[in-house]
C-alpha cells in the first residue's frame, strides 16, 4: 500500500476550500490510486467551521482519506506537506491601498513560507491560489530559502479554462479539441489571454476566429473580468471553479501535459520572453516528471507584445512593492 500524501490546504473553512476539498479527498487531484491525508490550517476564530467541514468529510467515507489534521499554527500544517494549497489570504477591503493589501498578505505569506522551509517534505508543491496570488508566491517562495525556487507556482488556470470556454462558445469547437492557450503574465485585470498559438479543432485559433476587434473588445476583457461578473451575477465571488482549476493545476503538474499540449500557470520566470528573472508571471509551460517548463520559442507579435509587457510591469511594481515594505 502507497503511504499518503500530505496535502496542506490553508484557508480551509473558506468557500474555495468547501469546494475544493472533497475532490481533493475524492481522488482528483493527485489521480485514484493515490492516497491523502488532508492538513486544514485556518485561522483561530475559523477552526471551528473547518472542524464542521472535516465532520462531512468523515461523513462522506471517501476510501483514499486517510486522515484529517486541524491546525492554526503553520509550523503544524505543513509539517511533512507534499502539496501546499496555499488558499486562504487577505482580501481588499473598501478604503484599503495597495500597499496596506501586500503588508497584510505579507503577515501571512511570509510565516508560511517559512513553516514551508522548515518543515515541508522534500518533495513540497506549493499553488498559491489567494490574491494577489503571483505576488503572495513571490513571498512565500522568497521565505523559503531552502526550497527550490520552481516549487512555488501561482494561479492562473482558472483564466485559462475561462478564456478555452469563451473560445469554444466563439467557434463553436468543442473544449476538448482547443490546445495551446496561454495566459501571461499577472493573475489580474492586466492577464493576457493569447489565441495566437492557440489550435481550435487542429487549425491556428487566431486565423480562424480572424476578429481583431472581438478579441481586443471581447475576449480579452471577458476573460480578465470575469470574476467580477461573476461575482456581480452570484453574489460571491468564484468557488467551485478556482477550485477546479487548482485541481487541475496540481494535477497536471504531477501528471504532465499530453503531448503537443501546454497550459498556463504563474512560475519564476527564468528571464523568457523578457520577463524579469524571478518574477512570478504566468507562462505557456509544459508538464513532466512533476516539473513545469516555459514552452521556448514561440513569435510574440505586436499585439501580444504590448499586452505582456503591460502585465509584466504590474508584477515589477508589485514587486518593488514587498521589496519596499521588507517583505521579500
Ligand atoms: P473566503 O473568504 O471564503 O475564505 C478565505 C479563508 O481563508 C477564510 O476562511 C479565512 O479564515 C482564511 N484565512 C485568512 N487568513 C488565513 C491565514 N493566515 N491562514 C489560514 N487561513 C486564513 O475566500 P475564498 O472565496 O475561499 O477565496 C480565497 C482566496 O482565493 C481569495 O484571496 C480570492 O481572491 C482568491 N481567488 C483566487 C483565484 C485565482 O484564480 N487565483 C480565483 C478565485 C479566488
């Protein structure tokens, strides 16, 4: 019998981590065969909704859970973590600046990076899903000295299922036959959906949807504003599917991308396509023995230039952001 993964999931009693934790307990992330034991960190007054939560999942008799832990210290939580979901964090209130959002965030990104190096697994995967997720990654990788730098990942498949989705919707191809999609860039207003090395149906996505107009005026704001619709239509913001995509983010990651295929994900950048070394940004990358890499030599027209680099300065500003306040 396989000994179980220790998955961490931090901001347990939250609405993503209600979505995201039974599928994690039901054998979807890590793939059926895998056995979990499941790490809730949460803050003190939210310990008691995460207990309720581990109650249902008691409830649910899953084969491959193996066990619960409920903690509010993270030196606890991630003490022999493999997998570090990195979910709970501080949202923007009104009245609230940008500097103000990162000092906080930097409160819990920083010690958590920390407990990560001190006490992770060898083999540790962390996603930072909580926003701003890219810069929340930069702190946590930068506390945690000891951890190779490429373990820490940030968010951004939630933009590429939403921008595979609207490009199904305008050609009418179906999900499964579009590939090559690429968000860059920040988890942000600023991301850049990119159709032009994308394939619908085996054909170059961006000579068959051939509207520069809709994918300037449509597609592009569609998909970097979708969550504020949703949150407009739903009255919450996005759950089930951040959920689902930090699912397939980790599963990806450990099971690789199919042949030929690539997806999107905010990694240290290695200097590629002009990104700032050491920025996480998202890419184009490629999945293999449990290792992301940036898909190489792809043209990079006007069009897409000036967007990635609109991104990419956002990420710099933020960044020079925690430099400015001692956060990494
Ligand atoms: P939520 O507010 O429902 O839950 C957040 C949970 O985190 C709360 O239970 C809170 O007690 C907990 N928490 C706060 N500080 C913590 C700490 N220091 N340690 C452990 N737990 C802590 O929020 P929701 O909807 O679950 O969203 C979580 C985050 O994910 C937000 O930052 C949101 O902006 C972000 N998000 C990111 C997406 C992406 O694509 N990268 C998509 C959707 C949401």
């Amino acid at each position: 019998t396989r000994t179980p993964v220790n998955v961490t999931v931090t901001g347990a009693a939250g609405q993503i981590g209600y979505a995201l934790l039974f599928r994690i307990a039901s054998g979807h992330l890590l793939g059926p065969d895998v056995p979990v034991k499941l790490r809730l960190l949460e803050i003190t007054p939210a310990l008691k909704a995460a207990e309720g939560t581990a109650m249902e999942l008691d409830d649910c008799a899953f084969p491959l859970l193996k066990g619960i832990d409920i903690s509010d210290d993270p030196n606890v939580a991630f003490d022999g973590a493999n997998v570090g979901l990195l979910v709970g964090a501080r949202p923007r209130t009104a009245g609230m600046e940008r500097g103000d959002l990162l000092e906080a965030n930097g409160g819990i990104f920083g010690p958590q990076g920390k407990a990560i190096n001190d006490h992770a697994a060898d083999d540790i995967r962390v996603l930072v899903v909580g926003n701003p997720a890219n810069t929340n990654a930069l702190i946590a990788q930068s506390s945690a000295p000891d951890v190779p730098a490429d373990r820490f990942t940030a968010m951004t498949r939630l933009d590429h299922n939403r921008a595979i989705s609207q490009l199904s919707k305008k050609t009418g191809v179906p999900v499964s036959e579009i590939r090559r999609l690429t968000i860059w860039g920040n988890h942000s207003a600023t991301q850049y959906p990119d159709i032009f090395h994308a394939e619908v149906a085996g054909k170059n996505a961006a000579e068959t949807v051939n509207d520069e107009k809709w994918l300037a005026e449509e597609f592009i704001p569609t998909v970097a504003k979708r969550g504020a619709a949703i949150i407009a239509a739903r009255g919450a913001s996005s759950a089930a599917s951040a959920a689902n995509a930090a699912i397939d983010h980790v599963f990806t990651w450990t099971n690789g991308t199919a042949e030929g295929d690539w997806t999107s994900a905010g990694v240290v950048s290695d200097g590629s396509y002009g990104v700032p070394e050491g920025l996480i940004s998202s890419f184009p990358v490629t999945a293999k023995d449990g290792r992301f890499e940036i898909v190489q030599g792809l043209d990079v027209n006007e069009f897409s230039r000036a967007r990635i680099d609109a991104s990419v300065a956002e990420l710099e500003e933020e960044r020079e952001a925690v430099r400015g306040l001692g956060l990494i």
